[in-house]
C-alpha cells in the first residue's frame, strides 16, 4: 500500500513537472519583456516593434536614431546562441561592415536575453530608411525599441 501510494504520487509529481516546465519558457519570457520595457522606457526609449519566435525579422530603420534590440530565447537545453542584425544590402562587404552581434544581458528562469544596439548616421547617402535584418538562432522573441538623438 505505502509503494502504491508513494508511485502515485511520484507520478504526480512528475505529471506536474513536465506541465510547468513547457509553461514555463512563455511565463519567463513575459517577465522579461516587462523588465525590457520598463528599462528600455526608463532610459528614454520608446517602443518600435516586437516579433513572436522567429528565426529572422527586418525593420526600417531612420536617421540620427539610436536602436535598442533584445533576443529572448528559450535556455532550457543551453543552446549556443548565434544573433545578428545587418543591414540588408546585395554588396557583401557592406553587409560586414553593417553588421553587429550582441551581448549577452540576463536571464529570467529560462528566459536569457541578449541585447544589440546601434547607432545610424545623421543622414543616410541615398534614402530616408534602410532595411536592417535580425537573424536568430536558436528562435527568439525580438523587441525593438528606438530613441531620436
């Protein structure tokens, strides 16, 4: 009877486990994007756009304009993180030029976060925007927030 009653409740506890671990990832990811935002408002930023877990996104980007990119991702098996945001153009050595990788920032349970930013000229050679591409991998949350200067 004590083997019996201990099994069921072994089996419930790991019924329980695996139902918070495939939650947990969202929950954490929420936490973070308040602390993202509440930080990023703090600091004068305002909010561009966000993106659901994607592999890749791209926004437009102005003039005279400070960018502040965050990646959330899941951190559950440790993966290698590789992040990127490059400017969108044919001619691969500007793509090098215009590329930034980011750092890592903090974690919240499983959520870990990388931050990017940027800085774009006073005024760009031809055009008002340029196309700017985030690559991610593993599949992250990404948030954009800018700030005029």
């Amino acid at each position: 009877m004590k083997k019996l009653l201990f099994l069921s409740l072994l089996l419930a506890g790991s019924v329980t486990t695996i139902c918070q671990t495939t939650s947990t990832f969202s929950a954490d990811a929420d936490r973070a994007y308040g602390l993202i935002r509440n930080g990023a408002y703090k600091n004068g930023y305002k909010y561009l756009i966000k993106f659901a877990a994607t592999h890749q996104a791209a926004v437009s980007v102005t003039p005279n304009t400070d960018y502040l990119v965050f990646f959330v991702y899941d951190n559950t098996n440790h993966p290698v993180p590789d992040f990127e945001a490059h400017l969108m153009t044919p001619d691969s050595a500007l793509m090098k030029k215009y590329a930034v990788k980011p750092f890592d920032r903090a974690q919240v349970g499983v959520a870990r976060g990388a931050q990017l930013e940027f800085r774009t000229p006073e005024k760009f050679k031809t055009g008002d925007t340029k196309p700017v591409k985030f690559k991610a991998d593993p599949v992250a949350r990404i948030y954009v927030y800018y700030k005029k200067y």
